[in-house]
C-alpha cells in the first residue's frame, strides 16, 4: 500500500496526458480499426512507459545491478543500434505487393513522384517554424505516408523527436479515408472526379516480374545509396513473391513476419514516448506539420494529374495522383471509393494501385535523398 500511494504521488499531469493518449491510439486501433497492428501496441507502449518507476524502462537486479528494461532492450537492439525492425518490415511489405499493375502502366511511375511533394513542403514548413535542419528534415518525412521511412529517417538523423514523428506518421497513415477526401475535393471539381479512365492492361511477362526489383535496386542504390537499405528489402521481399519457387517463404514474409515486426515496432517507438519528452509545444507543431505534409501530398499528386491533362486528349482522371502516396493499398480503395460515389460504374481501382505502389517506392527514394542530402550539408 505504501508503495501504491508512492507511485500516484510520483505522477504528474504529463504522464495522465500520455495516459490519455495511450488510449486515444488504443480507441482508434479497435473502435475504428486504423492500423490496429501498431497503433494498438504504440497505445498501450504509451501507457506503459509513463508508469512512475516503470520496470520496462529500467530493471534492477539482484546485487543491485542496474538492466535496461524490455522495451528500452527492444529500441536499442532493433531501432537505434541498428534500423533494423523498419527495414525488415519493407521484406514483407514488397511480398504484399503486385508491381503489375504499375509495369503495365508505367505512366504511373510520375505520381509516385508528384505525390512526394508534402515532404519538402513540410521540410520548408519546419524550417521557417525554427527546428534544426536534422529536425526538419526527419519531421518531412512525414510527408512520404510511410511510417517504417519515417522512423529510419529520423532515427538514422539523430532526430530529437522520434517518438512524435512516428506518432504521426503512422497516425495519419490510418486517418488517410478522412485527410484524403478532404484533400482530393478541395483542388478537384465534380467532373473531375468523374472522369472514367479505360484499362486495357498489357500482359507482364514472369520475366519482367522478376527482372523489375533487381533493376530497380540496382538504379536506386546508384542514385540514392543512403536509401538502398529500404528499396533493398523492399524489392527483395517482392522477389520472394514473383520468383514462384519460394510460396511458403512469401506467406510467411507477408504474414508472421510482417506482423511481428510490425508489433514490435510499435511496442518499441512508444520508448520515445516518454511523457517529459512527448508533451511539449513541439510535439504538438510537428503533429501539425505531419497533417499538412499529408495534406500536401495529395495535393501535389492531384495536381500533377491535371497538369498531365492539359496535354492529353484522353484525360486522366486526377484523383488518381493523389493515389501516389504510400498508404498502400489503403490510398488506391480510397480513390476507388470517392470515384463510385460520384458515379457508381466509375471503376479506376487499377489505375490507382498503379499510382499507389509506385508512390511505395518513391518514399523510400526520397527517405534515402533527404538523408544523403542532409548528411552532406551537416
């Protein structure tokens, strides 16, 4: 009892606000099912790691011997030391992902890139809103709807604010069915959006299947070294699924993997989600910047689109731009469903999961630029 009534003296208002926090990712995972896989344990994380004199921060041991505890073990083996948790993740994201509709449609390789823009419309943002260059940079990468990029940038830039970056991150990623229409509607008219695009899909040879991510990793480790870690991983977990000789391999990869990474994950960002660091004024702006970088995102894709259409006779409809976020495969079916509610035979689902695998891979390119680019400056 003694050591009860210690404990709830030793809490301040900014842990009961971490309390509240925790269960506000917990309510969104379970009541609205947005990511449930991460926000959930970044939830509870929260909860736990504001504990007064919590055991997973800090252990004691017999003969007084001080260990770190679980969760400071997991950040530091599998984030910190070595990035590793986010780039296992990228092996089971490629090997959920079918590259074909993009290689039959390799025009959608340009909203990959357009819908980039949020990124260094957030870096300016940061900027003029007085955070150090690595700050900035590392709170862009919000902008690329990717939460494992967001969380190796930052990380790897020394970041003072991980734990809001990735809060963020992956907070907006689940909120994309809500930010997106929003965004979308604000540069779009009604005919627009009911713009019906044909899909006449050219066949992609095995071959090509094949050949595409051990191209790609080749070019981007060329270009942007700094990011062939995650563009690595990524293609090599597709390989696993195109090659048709590893099936148990690519379940596992897309399954058991994918999920356990992703629940460690999540269990250990919430480290960085201590409240004496979490709940300050900057927290709150970097939440801010994240929302316009997702905002801008889909801006800077749609815009794309209808610049495209001035030269078109044939005209694409530009929701599809704003497909070219990361979010996959949650951004395409968003797309989707806005083009059925404006007219229920509009089907551009296949258009749109072109744009948005193709944006997959445009956030890890530009991940790995900004911490080329920054390392170089720095």
């Amino acid at each position: 009892m003694e050591f009860l009534v210690e404990g709830i003296m030793a809490l301040t208002w900014k842990q009961l606000v971490m309390y509240a926090v925790g269960v506000a990712l917990i309510y969104l995972a379970i009541k609205k099912e947005y990511e449930p896989s991460l926000l959930l344990p970044m939830g509870f994380g929260a909860i736990l790691v504001n504990l007064p004199y919590t055991g997973v921060l800090d252990q004691v041991l017999q003969g007084g011997i001080e260990s770190h505890g679980v969760i400071s073990w997991l950040y530091e083996v599998g984030i910190n030391a070595s990035e590793a948790m986010p780039i296992l993740l990228f092996i089971g994201i490629g090997a959920m992902i079918d590259f074909g509709p993009l290689l039959s449609n390799p025009v959608m390789f340009l909203f990959g890139a357009g819908a980039q823009f949020g990124i260094f419309a957030a870096i300016l943002l940061a900027a003029v809103c007085g955070f150090p260059l690595k700050d900035c940079a590392s709170i862009g990468i919000i902008g690329a709807a990717d939460g494992p990029t967001s969380i190796l940038v930052s990380q790897v830039l020394k970041s003072n604010y991980i734990g809001p970056i990735a809060v963020a991150a992956y907070s907006y990623m689940a909120l994309v069915p809500i930010i997106q229409p929003f965004a979308i509607r604000l540069v779009t008219t009604k005919k627009e959006r009911r713009i019906h695009m044909e899909y006449n899909p050219k066949s992609v040879s095995k071959t090509m299947r094949i050949a595409f991510p051990i191209i790609v990793t080749v070019i981007v480790g060329l270009i942007a070294p700094q990011s062939v870690a995650l563009v690595g991983f990524l293609m090599f977990g597709n390989l696993i699924r195109e090659c048709g000789v590893l099936g148990t391999l690519s379940d596992t990869a897309q399954n058991n993997l994918a999920n356990l990474i992703t629940l460690l994950l999540g269990i250990s960002i919430s480290f960085s989600m201590q409240a004496e660091n979490f709940v300050r004024v900057d927290t709150l702006l970097i939440m801010l910047i994240g929302l316009f970088a997702f905002v801008m995102d889909t801006i800077g894709g749609v815009l794309l689109a209808k610049f495209i259409n001035l030269f078109l006779k044939k005209k694409i409809n530009p929701m599809i731009g704003g497909a070219g976020i990361s979010a996959f495969p949650m951004s395409s079916r968003v797309v989707q469903k806005m083009a059925m509610e404006e007219d229920p035979g509009n089907v551009i689902l296949m258009h749109a999961a072109g744009a948005n695998v193709s944006g997959q891979i445009a956030s890890v390119i530009a991940g790995g630029m900004v911490i080329n680019l920054v390392t170089n400056l720095l």
